[in-house]
C-alpha cells in the first residue's frame, strides 16, 4: 500500500498538471472504480463534466482534487495497484485503466486512473470548510503538517493501552504512517515494535517523530518506495527509496548500526522487521505479589 511520501509524490505531479483546468468529460470504464461513489457511474461522471479542479491535497494517505467552488471534491483510494496518470494525447489506453478524465485544453493531455487490483477507487464527496471532504474528517494530521501537534500526540500514546507500532499505524493518531515507515522509523530509534506506548517518555515521542519525519521526507526526495511496478508517479516513473531502507524487507542481512542479522516476524497479518539486538523486545509485565502467590498456591 502506497504510505504518505508515495501519495505526496503524485499529489505534486497532479497539482503541477491537473490542477486549474477544466474538466471536459468524465468516462467511467469500469463500474467498481467509482463503488464508493454511491449516486453511480453516470452521477459521477454528469457532476464533474464542466468542473473546474483546485490544488490537489492531501492529508495522511488520502489524496483528493477539490472542484474549485469549494463544495466538493474528487477522493482518491489508490489502493494496492491505484495509479493516477496524467498521459499525452493519443497515448493508448492501458490495460487496466478504469476511469478516464479529458479536459476542455485537450493538448495538456488525459488524466487516467489506472488499478489492477480494483481494491482503488475514485468517488465525490461534499467538503468541509477547510476543504478537507467530509468521509475522511476523522483522519488525524501527519507529522510533515505544520499543524501536527506532537504534545498531544504523545499525551494520546500515554493514554493509549497498545504498542507503538499500533499506535504509528492508527490514522486516527496520527495519518500517513504505514508497515515499511514504521519499521525504519523504529529501527532509527531503536524501539522494539512491541513497546507499549505508556512507556515512553516525551523525549523518546519526540525523537521518534523526528525520525518518522526524517525518513518521509529521505524517501520524498527519491521518489517513494517502489517495490514493482504497480506504484509509480504521474508520469509513470517509479521510486527508489528502496534502496536507502534500513530496516524493511532485509530479514537475516547485518544491522547497519550493530551488525545483528535483522529479524522479521509476522505481525497483524503483516511483518516486522528489527534488530534483536538495537531493538530490544520489553519484558513481559510483572503479576501483582498476590496474584503470584495465588498462582502458587494453584499449583501445588
């Protein structure tokens, strides 16, 4: 799934060549790339025919075009195989290309999204006053947002009875973090995934968000990760932060700080990659002194 420097990365290629111009038509090729669109198909398409697009956005993982008079705006769900191309006249369609969007200055060329999988989608939503669109309002600011407030965020960890994994992974905590960022983050901080986030110290929260930050903003300027060609940005070009990680996908190779071959375990129907050794696991918590001696007592 792309995280939020993959989403970033297209967001500033649609602002650069979708944003300020007229929609033309709306051609919806396949009826599932629209299913959160409730109206349907030909709702969908009528609506944005005429349209005039705004400044691409985004917040966390979630991408949108707002529709300039400021009541709507185009959601995008990239999915797993989502990918929004901006491709020049006559280019022939793709395979998999699902919804088409051509524009009133046909020479600047189509808007296309392309998906594989179908697990993506577009779909028009009301918006709020800050343009944000209602479905998503309950999506927390990323820590790249100049408005992202890390002493709440780390009063909310202190409340939280979960592990910090968990915690980088809830968008209503925090948005855009997902399995690979939180891995490097992680290893760069040297927290075990496991942590329970009622243990960290506001100094810990705050050299952990430095470094989420930091390896957003490493991978922002390659380009993203891309591990095959399904994600690539709106010229169809893939990223290469890849080849920078640290921690995600490098199972039994050395720690780039200690040397400790790299472990992964399965986790949430995910992995985790860390070092056993710079990433050392918490100790299980201590029973009560009473409910030791009762546990005792149960077996003898």
């Amino acid at each position: 799934m792309p995280e939020l420097p993959e989403v970033e990365v297209v967001r500033r290629g649609l602002e650069r060549w979708a944003s300020g111009r007229t929609v033309a038509a709306a051609e919806v090729l396949h009826p599932r790339a629209v299913r959160r669109h409730t109206a349907g198909p030909l709702d969908f398409a009528a609506r944005l025919a005429g349209a005039r697009i705004g400044p691409a956005r985004r917040r966390g993982k979630y991408l949108w075009l707002p529709v300039e008079d400021g009541s709507h705006a185009v959601l995008a769900h990239l999915g797993m195989s989502g990918q929004l191309l901006i491709q020049p006249p006559g280019t022939p369609d793709e395979r998999h290309l699902r919804i088409r969007f051509t524009f009133q200055d046909a020479d600047g060329g189509e808007l296309r999204f392309v998906d594989q999988r179908t697990f993506g989608g577009l779909s028009l939503h009301p918006a709020a006053e800050d343009g944000l669109p209602d479905v998503i309002a309950h999506i927390a600011r990323d820590p790249l947002d100049p408005a992202f407030d890390e002493p709440a965020f780390h009063a909310a960890l202190r409340r939280r009875r979960t592990t910090i994994k968990r915690a980088l992974l809830d968008q209503s905590l925090i948005s855009g973090v997902g399995n690979i960022y939180a891995d490097e983050a992680l290893w760069r901080s040297r927290l075990h995934y496991d942590r329970p986030t009622a243990t960290l110290t506001r100094t810990q929260t705050a050299e952990l968000i430095g470094h989420v930050r930091d390896v957003m903003t490493a991978a922002l300027a390659q380009g993203g990760t891309s591990f095959d060609s399904l994600y690539v940005n709106v010229n169809g070009e893939s990223g290469y932060f890849e080849r920078s990680l640290d921690a995600y996908g490098r199972e039994d190779e050395p720690c780039r700080r200690c040397g400790t071959p790299m472990r992964r375990r399965a986790w949430m129907n995910r992995s985790s990659y860390f070092c056993p050794r710079c990433q050392r696991a918490p100790r299980p918590a201590r029973a009560p002194s009473g409910a030791r001696g009762t546990a005792r007592q149960a077996r003898t």
